[in-house]
C-alpha cells in the first residue's frame, strides 16, 4: 500500500524571505558587488544557489574591507553593496554602511521593521521594554538596538528573575509560538508590575504555518517538518507538532529521510518553515508518496 501524504495548507517561503531573496537576485543581476551580513536565510540550498550567482556572506562590515579592492587601476569596480537580510539589524549597523560609504540594500522584514519601529516608541512613552525570544537570534539581536535597556526574555527561569517596578511592556520575536508568549505573559502578570502593555509582534504567516500545522496533526499518524535546523521558525513548527501528540521528525529535505520513520504509519503529514523552499517539499512529498 501506498504511503498517504497531506500537505499543510500553509507552509513554506514567507513574503519576507520572498521578498530578499528577490532583491538579492536583482542586485547580482544588475552587475553589483553584493555582500549579505550573515547567511541571507536558514537554509543551505538557497544559499548556496546565491553564492555561485555572486553573493558574498560576511559576519562584519570589517571584511568587506578587506575584499574591497580601492586600487586606481580598477577604478570601474562598483561601490560593494550591503544587504541586510529579513531578521534585520540593529540601527548602529545601517549607521556604520552609510559611513564607509557602502551602498545599503535593507531587506528587513516589513513586519520586523514594525517592531523596531514599535520598541522605540514604547521606550520613549515611558515603558520598560521587553522581548520575548532567543538572545541569539539576528532579529531579537537587531530589535533591541532600537532602545536602550530592551530586556530579552527566553523562557520562564527569566521571568522569575525579573525586577518588578515600573510600568513595562511586552514584544515577542516575530517567530515565537502565541501559545508560548501567552504563557510567559501569563507569569510576568503574576509579578505585580504596575502596569503591563503587550503587543502581539508575532508574524501573521508564522500563526498560519502553527495553525495549518496542528490542523493537520489531527488527520495523520507521523509528521514531518522540512527546514534548516538552525530556522528558529521551523524548529518551533517541530515542536508544536510533537506537543500536538504526533511523531514528528524535523528534516532539512529528502537526503535525511529513514525509511523507518513510516514503518507501520498509513498517513504522513509534511509542513515546512518559512525559510524552506517550495522545490525541497516537492520533492520530499514526491518521494514520500512512491513509498510503498
Ligand atoms: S517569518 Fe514573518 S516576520 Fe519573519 S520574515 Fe517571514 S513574514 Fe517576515
């Protein structure tokens, strides 16, 4: 008997990611020197495919300095150009592009950009921010250099080691599951603050891709969820599914399947992160599918 496979609904490349890797694309093909800070998107197909067109991925502004040829002799070499990925950057960084004279390209998320916006003017009427989400991750690194202080919350340990004064409010990284930000609001509320705003920052296409996701849960007996494991969305997406009661394997594609993850399963459900492009879960369903 055939394998069954569901598709999720929603899943996949999001409008942000679209949206670099569009204007990446563009840049090369218009002949420019273009440098990503950080790989553009989690996930190593795509960057890959980028890089053999010409991008070039650097940690700091530093090295581009140092591939930058300033020599008379090339005077037709164009002024290298930054691009800042979806996740964003923190506004000394856009600062320090413009000064050394660089070309900026800013591919920060719309919905990234509104909480940048979002941080500073909280901070300006008076309120203690915080964010909850991972510490390490580029857009929170980036959101809380709109403000100074931004307090960055991980998880329910940090709750409880919170001050309690004041009149604070509540962000949360754009790829956070609602139910876990719920939770966390849920435990800074019980801190007596004086006064608490929370405003949803969580991504309309992230809610969607959790909603399709635990949709689909209820209808099979084994999940699978494509992305880079280094996608924080994707991981998220892993998570939910397996708190959901459901077997769930989160792969980057088809070259990490086992055959044993379908042993004795009838019906398997595939969703993908944000970050995954749609050819990767073609192919994984494609071949799911001729599983006999
Ligand atoms: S997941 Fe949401 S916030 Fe992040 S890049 Fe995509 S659309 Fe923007």
């Amino acid at each position: 008997m055939m394998m069954e496979v569901l598709i999720a609904e929603k899943r996949g490349f999001c409008f942000g990611v679209e949206h670099a890797i569009e204007m990446a694309q563009r840049l090369l093909d218009e002949g420019k020197e273009v440098y990503s800070l950080g790989p553009l998107i989690h996930n190593s197909h795509v960057v890959k495919r980028l890089s053999d067109n010409g991008l070039q991925v650097v940690e700091s502004l530093d090295q581009i300095g140092l591939f930058t040829c300033s020599c008379p002799e090339n005077p037709s070499k164009p002024t290298p150009t930054v691009l800042i990925r979806s996740h964003g950057c923190r506004p000394e960084i856009m600062e320090q592009i413009m000064q050394r004279g660089l070309e900026l390209a800013d591919a920060t998320c719309i919905l990234v950009k509104k909480a940048q916006k979002l941080v500073k003017q909280l901070f300006d009427q008076g309120y203690q921010v915080i964010i909850v989400g991972d510490p390490n991750h580029p857009e929170v690194q980036g959101v809380v250099g709109y403000a100074p202080n931004v307090v960055v919350v991980a998880g329910p340990e940090d709750v409880r080691t919170m001050s309690q004064k004041g009149k604070i409010a509540v962000i949360s990284q754009t790829t956070y599951s609602a139910e876990d930000f719920g939770k966390i609001v849920g435990l800074i509320a019980m801190k007596g603050f004086e006064e608490i705003k929370v405003v949803n920052t969580i991504c309309r296409e992230t809610s969607r891709r959790q909603a399709s996701a635990v949709e689909l849960c209820k209808q099979v007996d084994v999940m699978f969820v494509l992305g880079s494991h280094h996608s924080a969305n994707t991981a998220e997406l892993a998570q939910l599914c397996k708190r959901n009661g459901v077997m769930t394997y989160h792969l980057q594609g088809w070259d990490e399947f086992e055959p044993q993850y379908v042993e004795g399963k009838s019906i398997a459900g595939v969703t993908a992160g944000a970050s995954t492009p749609d050819w990767i879960i073609q192919e994984f369903v494609e071949r799911l599918a001729n599983i006999k």
